[in-house]
C-alpha cells in the first residue's frame, strides 16, 4: 500500500478529509501467551498475506502482565523480533505495533524502526505508539515517576529529527544528546505514526502530533464520541484528519453461543465498567452491552460489525483474535476465507459512502 502524499515540510501524511477513501484489515498476530509458537508465526503471517490482508499488528511489553480476561502466561516475543521476521517471509503486509510502550530510549527506537524499514522494503511500517497501561514497567526500566505523557510526545519529535537524516541535537525534559546521527532512515525521511489509545485526549494528540489514530476494544458509542471530536480537533486546527482504525476483539465460531465460552465475560466486563462510560443500561452485564467491543459470532455476524465500525468512520479495522488464540489456524481460516471476502464485496459501497 503506498502511503498517501506528505503535508509539505510537515513530515506528516495527508490521508483527506474523507476517512473512508480505502478499506484496511489487519490481524494481531499470537505472538504472546501459551499459543505463540515460532512456526505459528512465520508460516499464518504467508497465510495472512495469502489470504489478502493488508497489515499485521503486535503489542509490546517489557514486562509482561497479562489482563484479567486473557491467558495467563507471560510468554512475550519482543515485537521488533516478530515484525523483522515476518518481513522476510512477506512482500506486501504492513508491519505496524500497537503499541510500542516507550521504556525504550527513543534513539533506540528510531534506530529499530529505520532497521525494520529497511528489512522489509519500504511503505510497509506503522510504528503505532502508547502511554501503556502498567506502572511497573517503568519502575522495572528506571523511569518510575516520569510523566508518559509527555515522554511519547518527545520520542515522537526525536524519532523525526533524527529519521530525516544528518547529525541532530536535542535539548528537552527528558532526553538530552548532541550530534547523534543514525542510519538507515526510512525511506522518505520519516514514517507513520499512530496514536494508541481509547481516551479523549488520545485523539487531541493523534491530531497534534500523529498520523493515525487506533484504540483498542472499545464500544461503538464511545468510538463515535471520539471519532467526532478528533474531526472536530483537526477542523479547527486547519490539520488533516488522522487516519482512524480500531482493535476490537473478534471471537469467531459457527455460532453465536459457542463464542460466547470463549470469552471470560465476567472479566471482561469488570474491566469495561473501569474503563469506559456506562452503557444505557447503566452498568455492564452482557456482551451486547460491551456494543461491538467484543466481536462475538459467525463470520456474517463479524461482517456485519465490522461495517458498524466504518460508518462511524474507522478505515483500519484489526482482527484481535486473542481470546481464541487456542483454535487460531481455525479461527483465521474463518476470517480470511469468509469474513474477509465479505467485506472485501462491499468496500467499494463503504467508500461511497464518505465520511461521517
């Protein structure tokens, strides 16, 4: 997929203020938990590829602490080493994180992804980037007490002084360096990157200072408020509407109460009443309050979720099968072999549609 053209002297891309002028399907791979196998890996990311998909995503962690509602086990292939080996075996797939936890020195980092630009060819990179959700992460790394907000703002303005090339000095509140030079730099001189996150001031920052805009398992109702204030944040600050997609879990099965077991419901909602607004009904108690949070059914049943997700504007929709990784050659097959095709029909009517 090549990149839309750059806003000038910006380093941003310009993706229009129409946000459904393409249609976009990742799948987050197993690279964590009891499932991630080496093999499982290499040879679903060809399949993935085979199938017609357009990105594969990972997530990063140092330390690795499982959610409440997934497998227990802290088994986390560092995501640099899963993408660079999916490059080699891939020509097409986009590579993208969501997202790297920035416990990383940015300088790091820019190296790491200027590397993987260079690996897999290039277009083929979104670095998407996040505050992360655990503390002790950072005690564990030294940054106990910093303020992550403001530490991916600064790795962001790092990574494109120093991916447009030449020596580079920089003087802020956490990081300091003079004449630090890396190669190689993405081709074009920078790369996509992605907010991640399902607050309100994730999407003023996605507008601030990103390309993209990606939260991860959030009900429809709360998608559609930040989707309108993200159109609204980009409209008054005269920017281009970041591109906007959108993790949900996808719990596929031939029928409705079969992926209903394979979801840890209790656990699940408890952390949806933590993170998110009340549902009509006033607390969470059901899957259907979770409205499209949580995926769950035949593919028509998915299909038709997915098409729920665009209209309220999402172009990058991730497949994040995490919660059947035990059935997962099954549960792609299903996806790519009859979700996939679906959607891939109506896509042309979805981009006549236009944005909302």
């Amino acid at each position: 997929m090549a990149h839309p053209p750059r806003v000038a002297d910006s380093g941003r891309w310009a993706w229009g203020n129409s946000v459904q002028d393409f249609c976009q399907y990742g799948i987050l791979l197993p690279h964590f938990g009891t499932q991630a196998r080496r093999e499982r890996l290499v040879e679903s990311a060809q399949q993935v590829e085979r199938y017609g998909f357009d990105a594969v995503w990972v997530r990063d962690h140092l330390v690795f602490h499982p959610h409440g509602h997934e497998d227990q086990d802290r088994t986390h292939v560092d995501p640099f080493v899963v993408l660079s080996a999916i490059a080699a075996v891939t020509r097409r797939l986009i590579l993208a994180t969501g997202s790297l936890i920035p416990h990383r020195h940015p300088i790091h980092s820019a190296l790491l992804l200027g590397s993987l630009d260079f690996i897999a060819g290039s277009k083929r990179i979104i670095a998407g980037m996040g505050l992360g959700t655990y503390d002790h992460e950072f005690v564990a790394s030294g940054m106990e007490g910093w303020d992550r907000r403001e530490v991916v703002r600064e790795q962001v303005e790092i990574f494109h002084k120093l991916w447009r090339g030449g020596p580079v000095s920089h003087e802020g509140r956490y990081y300091r360096f003079q004449d630090v030079e890396i190669r190689p730099t993405p081709t074009g001189g920078t790369l996509p990157v992605w907010y991640c996150g399902t607050s309100a001031a994730s999407v003023r920052r996605a507008v601030e200072y990103c390309d993209g805009w990606i939260p991860g398992r959030t009900p429809r109702r709360e998608y559609r408020r930040l989707m309108q204030r993200m159109r609204r944040l980009a409209l008054e600050a005269g920017k281009p509407l970041p591109m906007a997609g959108v993790i949900p879990y996808v719990v596929p099965a031939r029928t409705y109460e079969e992926a209903v077991r394979a979801i840890n419901l209790g656990e699940t909602l408890k952390e949806a009443d933590r993170l998110y607004p009340p549902p009509p009904s006033g607390r969470y108690e059901t899957l259907d309050d979770l409205d499209g949070a949580v995926i769950a059914g035949p593919p028509e049943r998915i299909a038709e979720e997915v098409r729920r997700f665009q209209a309220e504007g999402a172009v990058h929709v991730v497949f994040d099968m995490r919660l059947r990784f035990d059935a997962w050659e099954e549960c792609l097959g299903m996806i790519g072999e009859e979700v996939l095709p679906e959607l891939r029909r109506g896509d042309p009517a979805v981009r006549a549609v236009g944005g909302r």
